[in-house]
C-alpha cells in the first residue's frame, strides 16, 4: 500500500508548486515594482474605478477600501469594488490597473457574462468540496476494507473545487482583456503606460493558472491513489 503523503505519485505535485511558488513571487514583484510608480494619469485607483463605472453607465456599484495586501475584489452579492488601502488612495500603476481589473469583474456582472455567473453558481460546490473532499477521502483510504466507498464521495467533491478553477480563468482573464480596453479607450492611461499595466495583470493571472494546475494534480492524484486500492 502506498504512503499517502510520501508515495510516488507526490511527483506529480511538484511541477505545479514550483509553478505556484513561481506565480506567487512573480505577483509580488511585480505588483512591488509597479506600486514604485507613479501614472502620468494623476488618478488614484478609487478615481479610475469610479471613473470607468460611469463610462460604462454603470450606477450602484461603490467603490470602497478593504484591509489586507492584495485583497482587492468584487463582490457581486452587495455590487461593491473593493480595493486593499494602497490600490484605494494612490495613483501608482499597480494601483490603477488592479482597480481596472476589478472594474472588469463589474462590467461582467451588468452584461451577465456567463462564465462568473456559472463561477458564482458553484461557488457552495466547491467549498463542499475544498473542505470535505480530501477528509472524506482520506477516511475511504485507511479504512477501505468498508468504506472504500468514500474515496469515491472526496473525489467527486474535490473535482467540483477543480472545476471553479476552471471556471475562474477565463473569468479573470476576460476582466484583464476588459480592463486594459478599458484603459486604454478611456484614455485614463498614456500609451507609454499601457505596456506596464499589462504586466501586472499578467502576473497576477498566472496566479489563477498556477492554482488551477495544483488543484488539478492533487485530483489526479487522488484518482491514482483510489485504484491503487483495486490492486
């Protein structure tokens, strides 16, 4: 029987958690770098959400702070875009093209982009899944003299955490695309800084490929893990 946790099939893990350890310092630097910076545009990122939200005639959104680095989001269930303090108050580019970013969520969420409606959809799956699945599998696993059964129920529940992975990239990179037209139509920023606002996107949705990837070793492990018990 092979060990959970020091098996074999660890192997497969380890391309995607140097990826997400990549993706996790490419984020952060660049999003440092970027912060260093200021925007010819003299907007903060407040002013540029709230900007971009009345070019695109779209009203009862606010705009608001949020604590946390890197917290910045939006919330379709009270129509807010939330942004982290430094993204909030300062005119870097980093700051501008977060607050861009979220704006693209908003905009998805007026024109009812399909993909974050299916996103918002399974979001109970897949915290079912996240945080039942791997206990429930591991049960089924030691025990699969009578409860074999359950590794099946963690498999299923897990592969529904996969799926929101998936899900979520073409939602985060439809926001990106949205948010730098947005940019760059609105003339909020030069085109000198077009370039530079592209690459903190870029980085940070490397870090929904990176996670998508773990989530999807970690299903592909379980399932080898499961039919080893059939040998």
């Amino acid at each position: 029987m092979p060990f959970l946790f020091f098996d074999p099939t660890m192997l497969l893990l380890i391309p995607a958690m140097i990826l997400a350890f990549y993706a996790q310092w490419k984020v952060h630097s660049t999003y440092k770098k970027y912060q260093a910076v200021p925007s010819g545009a003299r907007l903060t990122g407040r002013d540029v959400a709230e900007r971009l939200l009345s070019l695109n005639q779209i009203s009862g959104v606010e705009v608001r702070p949020h604590e946390g680095m890197l917290s910045d989001h939006y919330d379709p269930r009270n129509r807010t875009v939330n942004l982290s303090p430094h993204n909030y108050s300062t005119n870097s580019i980093a700051a501008i093209s977060v607050s861009a970013h979220e704006v693209g969520h908003a905009i998805q969420h007026a024109r009812a982009y399909l993909p974050m409606k299916l996103r918002h959809a399974i979001v109970p799956v897949a915290n079912i899944g996240s945080s039942l699945g791997l206990p429930l599998f591991l049960v089924g696993f030691f025990f699969a003299s009578k409860l074999q059964w359950l590794m099946d129920v963690g498999i299923a529940l897990f592969a529904g955490a996969v799926v929101f992975h998936l899900v979520t990239l073409p939602v985060e990179f439809d926001a990106s695309r949205r948010a730098m037209r947005q940019l760059q139509s609105s003339g909020t920023l030069p085109s000198s800084e077009i370039t530079q606002a592209r690459e903190v996107l870029n980085a940070a949705a490397l870090t929904y490929v990176a996670a998508m990837a773990v989530a999807a070793s970690h299903l592909l492990r379980l399932i080898l893990l499961r039919n080893s018990r059939d040998d």
